[in-house]
C-alpha cells in the first residue's frame, strides 16, 4: 500500500533534480513575496523562518521520492534542503521572541476574522 502511494507520487515528481531546484525556488519566491508585500517589517524576518523551513521540507520530500543520491561530489537536493534549514534556524534566532508573537497573532487574528465573517 504505501510503495504504491510512493510509486505515484514519484511519478507525478519531475525526473530532473534541476527541474525540481526550480519548482523549489518558485514554491519559495511567490509567498517570499507575498510575506515583504503583506506583512510589517517586524514580522518579516519569523515569517521567513517559517518559510524556510516549510521549503526545507519541501526539498527533503523530493529528495526522499526522487530517490536523490546522499554521498555525490555535486550540489543535491539534499544540500539544499540543509542549506534551507540552516538560514531558517539563523533568521529564527535574530528574530526577537516578541517579534515571533506578535506574527502568530497576527495570523490568528486574521484568521478568525475571516471566520467570523
């Protein structure tokens, strides 16, 4: 059952790493900027640790399914997705704790108003 789950999603995944680099940079560049148009410069710098690990993880799925090599002598999705995890964990800690507070209320606010609605 899961091996047939994987073997579709495999399928759907591009055959190329670098055609999957550059579906990895569009996921990141559109809510990258959809975050410095929207939200307020205090709460940019949380909102991108927040992206960047989300892309992290976004990089090791399709490293995982794309049965991408660990051990090569080239840049691998595996690189990125460590390279991503990294800038994230730093933006996280240059980003004030009350800066991190007031985004997820932020977020929450706007959420419930739309449910309110």
């Amino acid at each position: 059952m899961i091996e047939s789950i994987k073997h579709r999603i495999a399928g759907m995944l591009p055959p190329q790493p670098s055609t999957a680099l550059a579906l990895l940079t569009l996921a990141l560049a559109v809510p990258a900027g959809l975050i410095l148009r929207s939200l307020e410069a205090d709460l940019v710098l949380p909102a991108f640790s927040v992206l960047l690990f989300c892309g992290a993880a976004l990089a090791v799925l399709f490293a995982s399914f794309m049965r991408s090599a660990r051990n090569l002598q080239g840049l691998t999705l595996w690189d990125i997705a460590g390279g991503l995890a990294i800038t994230g964990c730093a933006a996280s800690a240059l980003s004030e704790p009350d800066q991190v507070t007031q985004l997820f209320e932020h977020l929450f606010e706007r959420r419930s108003d739309m449910q309110q609605e």
